[in-house]
C-alpha cells in the first residue's frame, strides 16, 4: 500500500503548528520590557523591594500588560485552532474575509508591512524604556538615544576592537598560509613554442585546435557552441606534458599560471579552500586584462579523489617487486609479456600485504573542501564582479551586470588518470582528454636529432635510426638524458664531441644502472654465463619479432644477469606463435641448465617460469592459442562445466581450474621439450656465447650475433668458435667446471683464452 503524501495547507483540518519560538516570541518581549521598567524603579528608588517595584510598574504600565494579555488570548486562538477542527472551521465561515483582505497584498508587500510592525513596536517599547530610565515623556526619551549610545560608545569600542584584533589575527594566518604554490609567467617570459616539443604530433595537433577557439571564440560561440575550458594530458611519465603545456602558453602569447603539485596540501582545514579562490581570482583578473590565460595543474591526481584509488599507481613497484629475481625475472621479455606478468600479480593481490590502497573524503593530499571548491570553481555559477556592481546596484534595486566570458584553459597533466575524480573529468569541467603517450620510432628520431643538434656529435643518419630501433620506449625525457650522459662520458674521456660509442655506453648504463663491484667464483660465474646463453641463443634462434639488445653476466642491484631484448619496429598485435618463443626464451634456462648440469637446475629459473607460466595462461585461456578455443574468463563468470548435477559452484571451479591447468602444463611441458631439442642442437653455440659473456661480461645484441654466425662485432671476435680446436677447449672448460660444481670447489681448468685470427 502506498503512503499517504503530505496534505496541503488547503486540505487541512486544522491550523498549522507554530514553532515554541513564535509563540512565545512577543510574550518574552514583553516580559523583559516590563523587568527592566521595573528595574529602573528600584534604581530610582533604592528603599524599594522588588515586589513593591513589580506592582507599582504592573499599576503604571497597565497597558503593558493589556497587550501581554492579548498576545495570551491570540496564542490561544492559534492553539484551539490547531488541535479543534470544529473550531478552526468555524472560524474560517465567519471571519476568514481577514485573511482574504491580507492576501489580496502580494506576499512581499505583506512580508515588508510586518517587518514595519514590528520596526514600530520595537521602537516604542524602547522609547518606554528610555523614557523611565531618563524621566522623560516616551518620545522625548527616543531623542536621548544616540546620547545613550555615545556614552557607550568607549566600552563598545573595546569591545569591538578586542573582537576586530582576534578576527585580524586569524585572517593574516589563513591569508599568509594561502599565498604561495602558484607562479605566474606572463607572456614574454615564455620562450618554448610548439617546435620545440617533438615526437607528439598528433597531440599538438588537437592542441592546436583548443588554440584557437581561445583566440577567437566565436567562431564556435556564434554557432551555439561553446569553447572547450579544460584538457587533461595524460601518459607516462617524461613524454612532455609538462612541456605541451608550457608551448601553448608560448603559442597563445597569453599568461601562464603554473599550479604546483602540493599547492593544496596543507597543515589546516580549509586553506586549500582559500587557495583554490585566491588561484581563480588572479585568473580572471588575468583573463581580463590580457584577452585570455592558461593555467597548467602539474600531477593533477595530488588534487585528490573523493572515491577509492586504484591499484594501479602501484604497478612499477609490483613490477620491480616481481622481477626481481636472479634472472632479472622476465625483463628479457617483450613489453607486453612484460605487461601481462604484472597485471597478472596486480588481480591476484600478490603484494596486496604490502600496501593499503585506497583513500576516500578527500584523499591524495588536497585537504577537506579543496577538491570540491575547485570543481565549483570550474563549473560553478559566477557572480557578479565589483563592490558597485553587487553591492550598490543591488542597493538601488537594480539588477547588476551579468559577469564577462573569462578565457580560461586549464590544462592538467597525469600519469594516473584512475586516480583523479570522475566528476573533475566530465565535460563542462575537463572537456578533451589526450594521451601522450610513448613517441613512435619517427617520433624518438626527431626527438633525437634535436637533442644532438644542441651538441657535438659525429652520429651519422643510419646510426641516429638504429639508436632510435634499440630504444623503443624512450620518452623525451629519458633520450635528452640518454644524450646528456653520452656528452659526460665523452668529456670524461678528454673528447668535446659525441660518438656512437658514447651512445651506446650511456644506453646500457641508464638500463641496467652501475654494476656491482663483486666477483662471482669461476663455477658460479660459468652457471650464470651458461644461464644467459641459453636465454641468447634461443632468443636469435627463434624470436624474430624482437632483436637482442645487450647480454651480461655483471651482477647488478637485484640480478645476477640479463639478456634484454626489444623490437624492432612499433608493433601493436601479437601471434600466438610470438608468444610460443617468448615462452621458449623464458624456459630456455630450465631446459639448458638441466642439460648443462646432469639434471640439476637453480633458482634462478623461478621467475622464468612464472613468466612461461603466465603467458601460457592467457594463450590456454583467453586469447584462444591452446588447445581449446573456449574463453576460461566466460566459463568462471557464468559457473560453465561443473559436471554432475549435485556438485556446489566451488566443485566446479576447481574442475575448471584443474582442466585449465592440465592445459597449461601440457602446453609448457611440449615446449620445454621443444627447447631441449634446439639448445641440444645448438648445444656449441650455447658454449661459445657462454664463453664470450664470462670473457667480455657484457656484450651487445651485434655481438651476440658475431658469436652465432662467427663473424666480428663491436667488442666480440666470432670467428674463433668456428674452429673446432676452440670448441674442444670449450668444452673441456665446462666439463671441468660441471665437476667443480658437483664438489663446490674450483674448476682445475682455467677458462680459455683466444687470439683473434689474421684479418
């Protein structure tokens, strides 16, 4: 049955209800006026008692009372009518004219003639008391008010300047701690233009476009339309957010307002508050006075969320956390395979220990209110600017002036677009979203070229490419960086002038980071050499959608060694048969160490397999590249192939997950025969690249290559392994060192050393 609504004033029975405030409301005035008449008495005359001064006031000011009794008797007509129908009927035949002559005003003109009334009886019962304490007829006495109000005037300027220093105080603190956090560049202080950003063009073309609605709005405002206010760029980190922003300023010859990222963190509730209004006023200020202004808010996710962050700002840490093994886990791997360890770790909460996500009210830092004031600042209603046009005009009645179109862009950058609010990203507030994203090859070429325009170089164009191939996910920052160091190493070498050479020396040092100054013993040295040749060998083998960067065997922070690899071209779709060699690269190590060793393996294969083990779960089970085209996702949300029909949901899962499984292990088990079979071919190469790693340490993928098919590279000489007297001593080393493995002592024979043959 539905509830009965609420019944209109029409419709009602009875009177409505007074509140205990309007009721009593004239009673109590009436009541302290007739206190303080009698209080004046006893002044006056001080052998007078209290009850003798409340009757001769009750016999002097009879009509004081009179109306206190009429007050009564309305108060009670107002009570019989709102707990008597009958009577609050009866009264509405008869005497309801009154209320039609009060209705015919208009209710603002009866609002102002009560507020008169009540002006009125406020001040004659002041000018009776003034006239008792002063002796004076009641309106004389109203003419001794402002001589009153001057003698008290010294007390209540104490009183007034004591409240005016407390307020003076609070507001200087609040007004102190609000300044600061927002730097201001006016046009000709910005040199950067949309030239020197590279690398984003299909950005800076979008860009473009906001431009030059900002410049001339009504080429949109004419139509109806309206100018896009706001534009988040977002991406990883280094890619020239920071940079765009900056450019468009420069482009639009309009101020730039630069919004630190803890501008808003701060020690009291409330300032942030007065920031976020303080930033606004000196933009529409701004915006008046130079045709428009650009504000750029840096890591915008410090401005808070008002709902619960994401896992995801802790993806780098999982990843590094996942990785690192001794193996350096699966940082030979593709960037996707890559990607898919880490989302994998991410859904299962495998370091869910380590961290509390989340943060809600407010969170991120931007302090209570903040938030919220800016979305109002954004979006919000904008009042009337001016003392004169707010307070005067409306003083006067008229209608003040509707405020100016401010042209403001606010442009926001973030690495972590999941954690801003979603009511900061509807349209209206941040109307374009544009990624920046990693720099195509074309991209890093230019960005290249103009970073080595600022030095001295000998790179040649076809080096330039090749350097631009072998760093496929450089951002603008780390290949300014990259050259940066290069100029170091050359100068440390007494050059002014960059080489290849340089180049690559400061790419390797910026991806694996100073090796540790530690030295393996000779047979754990050979195993981690034996290791990476595998990982080597297997990788040029069989991964044709990727090329090998660099090989080591130098221990670094959280790795004992690495063979990297990368691709050489922007590749944005993945084959099954790309997955099965980066599997077979992954699970190279097991096969070759187990046949290496007689059978035994270490540790460092774990993170191997973990990789092997989930790119072979997504083929098995969602990408359709096993044995089995059904979707393992599809069948786990809708409880697919529980056998049996008296088996629970949870029976069912786990024959899911055990079929999967099956799956999945058949699928790594025929792959790691597979790899046995190719390294047990290879078995030499395996050797001779194991033996150029515990030589040279660390090589280039070139010089892998040199090693596989016996030619010369840029550190290693292959063509020593192609002789068979090579080979043998090769070999003799390894099996010496076997046996040194067996009995944990030092091989008895020494690795061998070759001489480069006659060119």
């Amino acid at each position: 049955m539905s509830e009965q609504s609420r019944p209109r004033d029409t419709d009602r029975k009875t009177r409505i209800h007074l509140t205990f405030y309007d009721r009593t409301k004239f009673l109590i005035l009436f009541a302290i006026v007739f206190f303080v008449l009698a209080w004046a008495s006893m002044a006056d005359n001080p052998l007078l008692s209290f009850s003798d001064a409340l009757t001769r006031t009750a016999s002097d000011r009879s009509w004081l009372l009179i109306l206190a009794g009429v007050e009564v008797v309305r108060q009670l007509h107002f009570l019989l009518s709102e707990l008597l129908a009958p009577y609050h009927g009866i009264w509405l035949r008869y005497f309801s004219f009154i209320d039609r002559l009060l209705h015919k005003l208009s209710d603002w003109n009866r609002y102002r003639l009560g507020r008169v009334i009540k002006w009125l009886l406020f001040v004659a019962l002041l000018s009776v008391v003034l006239g008792a304490i002063y002796k004076e007829t009641p309106v004389r006495a109203l003419f001794f008010a402002p001589k009153a109000l001057w003698s008290a005037l010294p007390m209540l300027g104490q009183l007034l300047f004591a409240v005016f220093f407390v307020v003076i105080q609070f507001a200087a603190i609040f007004w102190f701690l609000s300044r600061g956090g927002m730097d201001t560049y006016f046009p000709d202080d910005i040199r950067t233009r949309f030239s020197d950003v590279w690398g984003q063009d299909h950005v800076l073309n979008r860009i473009r476009e906001n431009l030059l609605f900002l410049e001339s709005p009504e080429l949109i405002e004419k139509h109806g339309g309206y100018v896009p206010g706001g534009i988040l760029l977002w991406g990883p980190p280094g890619t020239g957010k920071t940079l765009m922003a900056e450019s468009m300023a420069g482009e639009t010859g309009k101020p730039f307002v630069f919004v630190d990222p803890g501008a808003f963190t701060n020690m009291f509730m409330g300032v942030g508050v007065l920031k976020v209004k303080s930033l606004f006023r000196k933009l529409r200020k701004l915006a008046l006075r130079y045709g428009g202004v650009v504000v750029f808010f840096d890591e915008a996710d410090s401005l808070g969320n008002r709902g619960i962050s994401t896992p995801s700002m802790f993806k780098s840490h999982l990843e590094n956390s996942i990785f690192a093994t001794p193996c350096n886990g699966g940082n030979y791997l593709s960037d996707p395979g890559k990607s898919l360890v880490t989302a994998s770790a991410i859904s299962s909460n495998k370091l869910s220990s380590k961290f509390v996500v989340g943060g809600g009210g407010g969170g991120g830092g931007g302090g209570m209110g903040t938030l919220q004031a800016l979305l109002t600042e954004l979006s919000g209603l904008k009042k009337p600017r001016g003392f004169i046009n707010r307070i005067v005009r409306r003083a006067l009645g008229m209608r003040p002036k509707n405020p100016p179109k401010y042209r403001i862009l606010v442009v926001m950058a973030t690495n972590m677009p999941e954690a801003l609010d979603e009511a900061l990203l509807r349209p209206g507030r941040i109307d374009r979203m544009y990624r920046v994203g990693y720099p195509s090859k074309a991209g890093r070429i230019r960005t290249y070229e103009g970073y080595l325009a600022k030095v001295s170089h000998s790179l040649t164009t076809e080096e330039i490419d090749k350097l631009a191939t072998i760093t496929p996910y450089a951002t603008g920052a780390i290949i300014k960086d990259t050259i940066n160091e290069a100029l170091i190493m050359a100068i440390r070498n007494g050059r002014t002038s960059i080489t290849w050479t340089d180049v690559i020396k400061a790419k390797q040092l910026k991806d694996l980071g100073p090796a540790e100054d530690v030295e393996y013993i000779e047979r754990e040295r050979h195993a981690v050499a034996v290791h990476e040749a595998c990982h080597g060998v297997m990788a040029y083998l069989v991964r044709q959608h990727m090329a090998i960067d660099l090989a080591t065997i130098e221990k670094g922070s959280d790795y004992l060694g690495m063979v990297a690899s990368i691709p050489p071209d922007d590749q944005f779709t993945r084959w099954r048969t790309e997955y099965e060699a980066d599997i077979l690269v992954s699970i190279a190590s097991l096969a070759g160490e187990r046949m290496f060793f007689d059978g035994d393996n270490s540790s460092g294969v774990s993170g191997d397999l973990e990789s092997a083990t989930t790119i072979a779960s997504f083929m098995e089970g969602h990408w359709g590249m096993g044995s089995t085209i059904s979707s393992h996702a599809s069948n786990r949300r809708n409880e697919v192939g529980a056998p049996g029909g008296n088996r629970g949901k949870e029976d069912g899962a786990k024959d899911l997950r055990m079929a999967l499984g099956d799956r999945i292990e058949n699928n790594l088990t025929s792959l790691l025969a597979r790899a046995e079979e190719i390294l047990q071919e290879n078995k030499f190469k395996v050797l001779s690249l194991a033996h150029a790693l515990e030589t040279h340490k660390t090589i280039s993928g070139d010089d892998v290559i040199a090693v596989m098919n016996g030619n010369t590279g840029p550190l290693v000489d292959g063509r020593p392994y192609l002789k068979q007297e090579n080979l043998d001593a090769i070999w003799k080393y390894h099996q010496a060192a076997v046996v040194a493995h067996k009995k944990h002592e030092r091989p008895e024979v020494s690795i061998p050393v070759f001489e480069a043959p006659q060119a």
